[in-house]
C-alpha cells in the first residue's frame, strides 16, 4: 500500500507532473524526517513549521518566511535542501512527467498510467493524494480511467487480438483522488518542490540559474522511477 502525492508546475510552455510514492508502512518515519527538517529550519532561520512551501513563491524570495529576513541565495540553497530530504525518505518512489502546457490531462493520463503499472509489479495499492484546484477534470479522469482506458500496443497491435489498443483499467488505485490545501500537507510542498525542479532544469531561467536550480533536479537521482519510460534515463515520461 502507497500514500501518492501529486502536484504540478508549469509556465507558457511545459506543464510537469511529479508523484512521490510514501509506502504505508514508512510514512510515519517518513513524516517524522520531514517534520525534524522543518524544526532544524525553525532553529537555523526561523521559519515557523507552519510556513507553507511554495516552490515559486519560495525560491523567488516573495512572502515573508520568518521574522528575519531570509535571503534569496539561503532559500535556494533551502530547496535544494529539501530536494535531498525527498531523496533519503525510506521507501520513497518519484514519477515525473513533462509535457506541452496545453497537454495536461494527457500528461496527468500518463503518469496515471505508469503508476498504475509500478503498481502491478509490485503487487501494491495506493491512494492518490492531490493539491487542492482541479479536483473536477482529476476526479474524472481516475474515474473514467478505472472503466474505460485504451492502451495502445507498443508493436503496434496487440499480438493476441489484432488490435490496435486494448482496454485496461486502473485496477491499483483505490478511490478518487484525495485533495488537501498544500499548506495542511508537507508532502505535497515537497513534491510541488520535485516538480518546479524539473520545470526549472528543461526551461532555465537566468535568475534561478545563478543558484544553480537548473541542476538542483538532480539531487532526487535516488528516488526517480527509471522504468517509468524506456526512452528516458531519468524514466521522465514524454508526448
């Protein structure tokens, strides 16, 4: 059984999805990593463990974190902090996919997908735990995907049918999609985090470069879902 936190980043051009998997059995000492990383801030910088995470805002040095004044170079150099927490989380799986801005239920299909796949080889179950805002189209989605879900044949047709798709469900996750505000859920700023990372490296911008996020997606080596696309080895799922 997995916890599946889902959250996306996006500008004019790409819309990124990424999808930390949390074993049920891990997810408190999970949690409890997290929660102590956000007390060492508490301690170091002042940012209340109450302070929502989020990426943009964050590394962009608007909203004020703490009484003191938290520099734009420190709050980098706390996400990609972050980034290595996720990485040594016990158990921790991460999806990513990225695709054109306009193609984002095509994407969220996608990574459902291979979800639900990983799933299947590992004999696992999972729920899905989203950010707060597109609760109708995901809602939908899982559950259109749970009857009806054309898969087309990797050798273009399906050897024991003669067809071109064959229909296969989602049978590995449980219910719709959960939604929290990602202020109640360290989880999903972490993976809100995972997933502007990987905005950042495929479309640098120069005033995030001279922190280095453009390589700062790197740091969740660890934990990547390589088998998630055989054409990719960071298995990044792609139109």
């Amino acid at each position: 059984m997995h916890l599946i936190y889902i959250d996306d980043s996006a500008d004019e051009k790409l819309c990124v999805f990424s999808a930390l998997a949390v074993p049920a059995n891990e997810w408190r000492e999970a949690f409890n990593r997290v929660r102590s990383f956000r007390r060492e801030l508490k301690r170091t910088d002042g940012i209340s463990v109450h302070v929502e995470f989020h990426a943009w805002k964050f590394v962009s040095g608007r909203g004020q974190l703490a009484q003191q004044v938290v520099a734009k170079g420190r709050r980098c150099q706390i996400f990609k902090d972050a980034l290595a927490l996720v990485a040594q989380l016990p158990g921790a799986r991460l999806f990513n996919v990225v695709f054109p801005a306009h193609q984002e239920e095509r994407a969220f299909e996608r990574l459902l997908n291979r979800i639900n796949r990983t799933l299947q080889v590992s004999d696992s179950r999972a729920v899905l735990i989203c950010d707060e805002g597109k609760e109708v189209v995901f809602t939908r989605l899982v559950r259109r995907m749970g009857v009806y879900n054309p898969i087309p044949s990797s050798r273009g047709v399906w050897a024991d049918t003669g067809e071109r798709t064959r229909n296969l469900p989602l049978d590995r996750i449980i219910e719709d999609p959960l939604f929290k505000r990602s202020e109640q859920s360290y989880f999903i700023q972490l993976v809100d985090f995972c997933a502007y990372a990987l905005l950042r490296r495929e479309r640098p911008v120069e005033s995030k470069t001279r922190y280095g996020l453009d390589k700062a997606f790197s740091l969740l080596a660890p934990v990547l879902v390589t088998e998630a696309s055989q054409r990719d080895p960071e298995g990044i799922i792609r139109p």
